[in-house]
C-alpha cells in the first residue's frame, strides 16, 4: 500500500496536527476506548433488562460492531483525514445539510459517551470517599462536572500527552478487567459460582425473548463503541493506510473476547437483580468472589477506567469539528489550531461545555442508550456509504471489505436504532433534544456561511455544497 506523507502543512493556513500515534498507541487508544464505562457501569443494566444471558446481548453487540468496523477499515485507508463518518458522509451523498446532522450526530454520541463515563467516576470516588445516599445528587454532577474540566485541560495541553495518559489508563483498565476474571476464576475453582443462570432469561410482560435479547443488545452496544473514534485520529497517525486495519480488528476482537468473559463471571457470581443495583456492577462481582479484596481500591479501578472513556471521546469530539470545520461544513473557528500545543482549542473548548450540559441533566443509563443510539444511525449511514463510495477510484492500494459485511452492518445496525429493537424511549427523547440543538446550530452554521462565503455563490445555500470539488479543494495528503 501507498504511505501517507507527514503533515508539513496545516490546512487554510492553521498549523498542521502532530503525527505521533504509531501501531502500539493505536491500539491502547482502541482498546482503551472500547473498554471502560460499557462494561465497568452498564453490565449490571444489561443483567437487570435480560437476566442471566447477559453474555448474549455483548456478543450480538460485538458481531454487529465487527460488520462495521470493516466498513470503516476501507473508508479510513481511502480518506486517511480527521473527521472520520462525517467526512465519508460528506464524500457519499455530498450534502451539506446531511452531513451537517452525521457531524453533529457522532459528535453528541462522543459527549453522551463522555459525559457517562463522567457520571460514572463521580459515583466511584463519592464510594471511595464514603459518600452515603444522602450526600449525593448535586454533589456528584459537581464532581463530574470538575472531572470532565480536568480532561478539557490534558486535551487543550496536546495529542501527545493525551495518548500517553491513555496508555497508562487503558493498562490500568485491563487490570480491572483481569481482576475481575481472575477472582472469578479463583471462585468458581473453589465451588463458588451458579452457571445455570447463564440460560436464564428475563421477558417482560409484552416482550418476547427475542425482544428482550435485541433491547439489551441495543444498550449492550454502548460497550462496543470506541473503535471509530480511532478514524477521527488519522491525521496523527503515522502510515494509517499500513496500520489501521490489523491494528482495529486487533483490537476490537480482544475487546469482544473480554466481554463476554467478563459477563460469563459476573452472572455466575452475581445474581442479574442484584448486579443491576447501583453504578458499580463489577465491584459487587470482586466482593463476591473475594470479600477480603479492599473494595476502595477497585473503585479507583473503575475510576481511572472510565476517565480514558471520557478523555478519548472529547480526544474525538474536537478533532472531528476540527476537521468538519476545514471542510466548510462548520463554522472555522472550530478549526482553529493552538501554534504553540498543536490542537483544536476552540473546538475542545466548545465540545466541553456541551458536555456539561448533558452531565447536568441526563441520567448514566439514558446517556448509555442515547449514546448506542446515535451511533447505530451513524454506522448504517457508514455502511452505505462505503458502498457509495466504490465508483470513487482511487489510485492508492486501500482496504476493501466484502459488500456482504457492509449490507448486513447497514441491516442489522438500523434494525437495532429502530423501535423495533425494543428500545427504551428515554434513548429517544434525549436524543431528539441533542438533534434539536443541531438543527438550531445548523441554522446558524448557514447563516455564518452565507456571510462569510458571500462573494462565492456555492455557499449561498448549504445544499449546494455537494457540488463543490472536495477532493480539489482538500486533497487528502
């Protein structure tokens, strides 16, 4: 395959983004995204909705995210730029306005991700802290709230500091999850454990299994998400076109195998009513199969778990402005670059107060949904696209991925976006308040164009930006 060039330049004249994720850093920012909030605070709520096959509902998830990401496999290394589903969206349908609403799309789910992790670290230290009941509620959106600030300032700082924060979180993440296996392991050996509940299954009056099995998938699904956060990062990835596809699948199959290991243990310990108690699902497995373990220590665990979640999503949410911006999509002082740390600080400002709002207001378990939710529209938007987009030929060598894997990503990922899927009507409602901002951001967005491009009449209507020559204009380096 054909290498990318370093950055030498930035693009409109703003200061080009650092190349420093090499095939290691990659993944750890993959795995470290995938891991996390997903399976550190939602298994529970997954148990509490299916019951003892919690296990299925992660591996459905799984199957669903591997059909996509080969999607994006092939869109990354034949658009080897920042901005990732938002910038094949705008190459596919070369619609200004619909690529407006995906760029704001993934950019929410980002936020939802991060403002879930956010809520989840609160929950952790006011544990850790010995914080009763009472003492909760505001306090713990002010902790959330400090949290997600902290993250704004390691991201502001730079991409290199940012990824090697990752790697020593993801590292500490995997230790959890280790943990958690290990006394499970320890447990079992020493006759603990019920693996009948493994064939258990929750149905709600109205539902059938299958409709309970595809709602839990569609909030399991929160847990798989984070390997196309990675596309966004492709301009500060060395050689993409070479590392992306045997490092993402690397990572999201050790991912998936983690999982369903992980759910296996935990239903076997821990009955799923009991195990959908509370934020801190995994620290009931740990003193269930080790009840001497000090409980303290594994909620600073989980605490630093979830902070790779939040720091990569905002790591995401501004480089894909970033790079929507310089497509004339957004504003473009979101794609302002600091001279001095090399990074997005107007959008990593932006995205952060976003962020709050979503903390003040939004439970952990209808940002979870929410944030699967919005997602799975994006990726059938993916999917098709990859199939639009096989009539642009490229000269370079790119990954190509079977047209079948495609049809059954765009299938089975809007069938789980869908009311169908029996999801809860909270995803829903967060998210149609997340779109209307969008359509109100939107407005403004045509509004700035047509003043600021008023001399050049293909601004004039935000429709119209489809017809513009993308690939003359922003050739890909």
């Amino acid at each position: 395959m054909t290498s990318v060039a370093p950055n030498t330049e930035g693009r409109s004249g703003e200061p080009a983004l650092n190349r420093v994720i090499g095939p290691g850093l990659l993944l750890l920012f993959i795995i470290g995204d995938i891991l996390g909030t997903g399976v550190y605070a939602l298994t529970g709520k997954v148990a509490a909705q299916v019951g003892g096959i919690v296990w299925l509902p992660f591996l459905c998830a799984f199957i669903v995210a591997l059909l996509t990401a080969f999607s994006y496999l092939e869109l990354v290394t034949k658009y080897p730029q920042a901005a990732g589903a938002a910038l094949y969206t705008h190459r596919a349908f070369k619609s200004g306005l619909f690529t407006f609403i995906i760029t704001f799309t993934v950019m929410c789910s980002g936020l939802t991700s991060a403002a879930s992790a956010s809520k989840a670290f609160a929950g952790n230290l006011a544990h850790v802290m010995g914080w009763t009941s009472a003492e909760t509620g505001n306090g713990l959106k002010m902790l959330a709230a400090g949290f997600i600030l902290l993250v704004m300032a390691v991201n502001l700082r730079g991409v290199s500091e940012s990824v090697k924060i990752n790697v020593v979180l993801t590292v500490i993440e995997l230790s959890g999850l280790v943990l958690v296996l290990v006394v499970g392991a320890w447990a079992i050996s020493h006759g603990q454990g019920d693996f009948s509940r493994l064939n258990d299954i929750n149905i709600p009056d109205g539902k059938t299994a299958f409709s309970s099995v595809t709602a839990a998938t569609a909030l399991a699904f929160f847990a798989m998400v984070g390997f196309e956060d990675s596309v966004n990062m492709a301009e500060e990835t060395k050689d993409p076109v070479r590392t992306f596809p045997k490092i993402l699948l690397t990572g999201l199959c050790l991912t998936g195998v983690v999982y369903v290991l992980v759910a296996i243990t935990s239903i076997a310990l821990v009955s799923p009513s009991k195990l959908g108690e509370g934020s801190t699902p995994l620290l009931q497995v740990i003193q269930a199969g080790a009840p001497n373990f000090p409980t303290g220590l594994f909620a600073l665990i989980t605490m630093f778990a979830v902070s790779n979640t939040a720091l990569l999503n905002m790591l995401m949410a501004s480089r894909l402005l970033y790079g929507m911006a310089h497509e004339r999509v957004l504003p473009a002082q979101l794609g302002k670059v600091s001279a001095a740390r090399k990074t997005p600080w107007v959008a990593i400002i932006f995205t952060t107060l976003v962020c709050l709002g979503l903390i003040w207001f939004s439970n952990l378990t209808a940002l979870g949904g929410t944030t699967a939710l919005l997602l799975l529209c994006v990726f059938t938007v993916v999917n098709v696209a990859v199939l639009v987009l096989r009539k642009d030929v490229k000269d370079v060598k790119h990954f190509k991925t079977p047209t079948i894997a495609a049809v059954l990503g765009a299938i089975t990922a809007f069938f789980l976006a869908s009311p169908f899927s029996g999801r809860a009507s909270a995803d829903y409602k967060v998210a149609g308040w997340l779109l209307l901002v969008g359509v109100v951001l939107g407005v403004i967005t045509y509004l700035i164009n047509k003043y600021v491009y008023h001399q050049d009449t293909r601004f004039h209507d935000v429709e119209h930006l489809g017809d513009i020559d993308w690939e003359e204009e922003h050739p890909i380096r």
